[in-house]
C-alpha cells in the first residue's frame, strides 16, 4: 500500500506558517545541545465482524484485520522551558479501497512556565478529549462516544494553553481553526474549547467544558452559515491501580448542519469500568448511548458496547479478547445491528 499525504483544504495559509516556523526553529537547533526523542504506538486488531441490516434482513460477516493508528512522535527540547514536537498518524481500515492515510496530528512549539503550565501553537490535542482518554485508559480499543457521535475532535491547528493554579484545580482552552487535524483549514472566526477540571482526591476528576465555533466553515455566495457548533460536557471519573469508573455526558448543538435552517441536538453519554486483577491481567466494559437528531429525528437511537480481557504480557505491550456491540434503531424498531469478536492490541516503542 502507498501512503498519501491529504491535501489541506481551505485556507491553510496560517497552518502552512505555523508549520514552516516551527521546521525552521526544529533545523535551528541542530547546532544547538538539547534533547532528542523519538517513539510512538501502534493500535492494530484482528477480528470477526458481523453486520446486520434489520430492515432488508441481510447479513455480512468476515474475520479481517484494522491498523487503527500509527503514531510516530518527534520531541526536540531545546532546554527546560523550550520544546518542539511531531506526531504523524497513520491509518488503514478495512475495505478501505484508496490509498493508507497520513496526517499530521501533533506539531507545535510549546513553552513551559511554572509546573504544570504549558503554552503551544500548533496542531494539539483538544482538552476534553484528552482528559476523558487518560481517565477511561482503553482508547486503543476504540474511541469514546462523542468521537463516535462526531461532535468531537481529537487534535486541531491554533494556540493551546493548559495550567494548574493549584493540585485540586486545572483548567485547559484552546483557540483553534475548528477544521480538526485531518482538513485543517479555516473560516471567518475562530473556535473555543475550554474546561475546567476539580480534582478532589488524586484519583478523583470532575470536569466541565464547552466548544462553541463554526468547524472552519464560512458563508460564500452559494451556502449562509444559519448556526455556530456548540457542546457542553460533563465529566466524572476515577482511577487507582485497582479500579477504573468513569461517565462522559455531552449534549452538542448543530456540528452537523450548520447551514440548514432547521437546528439540531445530540445527546451522547459514555459510562466505563476496568478491575485490574493483577499486574498483567485487568477486566473491563464500557456502554455509550447516543440521541443522534434530537429535532430532526427525536426517536432514533444508538447504543455501543464492549467488554473484554486484558493481558499486558511486557511492559509497553497490550493485547485484548474484546466483544463489541452496536445497534440503532427508531421508534423502537432496530435498523442496524453489528457483533464483533476478536484481538486488539497497543504496541508502545
């Protein structure tokens, strides 16, 4: 398979700057002393998928296989305070008929200041996501809900700025293009995500947050922007070496019609639990439900699950025997079901 690099859509002339500055600054410090590292993780399965249309009654299986995620990560520090870094990510999934997908999905230049408070301008990760995956800990299994839903994004191009004023309270936001990392582009504004996180043991969080923006959209001659893409979220978790709990509720206005005239809300809810049983072996389960066109079409549903075991055979290896579920359905009556079984895995080098 060829790799292809996607074109960036748009207006990518500041994402062009962004990242030519921070090459020029990356090549400047190679007559400079400094730290170097390289490394990444791969996220990889190989399993028997089941998909059931319930309208016509036809049904598909297949054992084939996902590279879900290849990351590659470049860090250059130039001293304590002075870093740069790249991540690409690599995907290829199955029936996948073009060509393996790249992306550029970290590359920014960060500065540190006191503990625990960092500035970067670049492509980041955006805050909300980034929190619930280090407190849910099975993001190589799949993503969470809202990344589901799409009313989500994992990383985008702008300035980033997260800190703790104190060991019980955080706060991240980030001002960004709103085109996310694959299509990065930009429109007539920026878009916000902000949280604010309250940690009341070590092991505890609970989070608020919010987004509001256009996505990198515009109006033009031909399409009138009607509606601004807005989410709120609420996050509450718990870990310790023993126990994971978890639940993400996010309520979403209009991601995707933002030039129709009519609105729309989503709903989505995403509820985890891991036991560590022993230093290599953990159980866990997780179950997302989504309200996908709360207006447009309130009795749809959809409802995702999975639950499996975990063995951790070296450090920097995971391997999982997963089970997955997912269905949708209308006025009660289903549309769509999916089974799935098999092995996935996180290779971390």
């Amino acid at each position: 398979m060829q790799a292809t690099l996607r074109p960036m859509s748009g207006r990518p002339r500041h994402v062009r700057a962004a990242m030519i500055g921070a090459l020029f600054l990356l090549a400047a410090s190679a007559t400079q002393a400094g730290d170097f590292r390289f490394g990444g993780k791969v996220f990889a399965d190989i399993s028997s998928l089941q998909q059931n249309n319930d309208r016509t009654g036809a049904s598909h299986r297949a054992w084939d296989g996902d590279l879900k995620r290849l990351y590659l990560d470049t860090d250059y520090a130039f001293d304590p305070a002075w870093s740069v870094h790249l991540t690409t990510d690599v995907n290829w999934l199955r029936g996948q008929a073009h060509s393996t997908d790249v992306w550029v999905k970290h590359f920014y230049l960060q500065r540190r200041f006191a503990p625990g408070t960092t500035l970067r301008i670049g492509a980041s990760d955006m805050p909300m996501l980034a929190l619930t995956s280090r407190w849910y800990g099975y993001r190589y299994i799949d993503a969470i809900g809202t990344t589901l839903a799409k009313i989500d994004t994992a990383s985008d191009w702008g300035v980033h700025l997260a800190g703790r004023p104190s060991r019980a309270f955080d706060f991240a936001v980030s001002v960004v293009t709103g085109g996310g990392y694959k299509q990065p582009h930009t429109g007539e504004r920026a878009d916000v995500e902000a949280l604010v996180a309250w940690h009341p043991d070590p092991r505890a969080v609970v989070a608020l947050g919010g987004y509001d923006g256009r996505l990198g959209d515009e109006s033009d001659a031909t399409h009138t922007l009607q509606h601004t893409a807005r989410r709120i979220d609420l996050l509450a978790a718990w870990a310790d070496r023993a126990w994971r709990f978890g639940v993400r509720y996010s309520y979403g206005s209009n991601w995707a019609n933002l030039y129709t005239v009519p609105g729309d809300r989503v709903r989505s809810i995403s509820t985890w639990a891991s036991r560590q049983l022993t230093p290599q072996w953990s159980v866990f389960a997780r179950c997302d439900y989504t309200w996908p066109s709360r207006l447009q079409d309130p009795s749809r549903r959809g409802r995702y699950a999975d639950t499996g075991v975990e063995w951790r055979p070296q450090k920097g290896l995971r391997l999982a025997l997963v089970g997955k579920h997912t269905a949708a359905w209308r006025q009660g009556v289903p549309l769509a079901t999916t089974n799935e079984l098999g092995v996935w895995s996180e290779l971390r080098f």
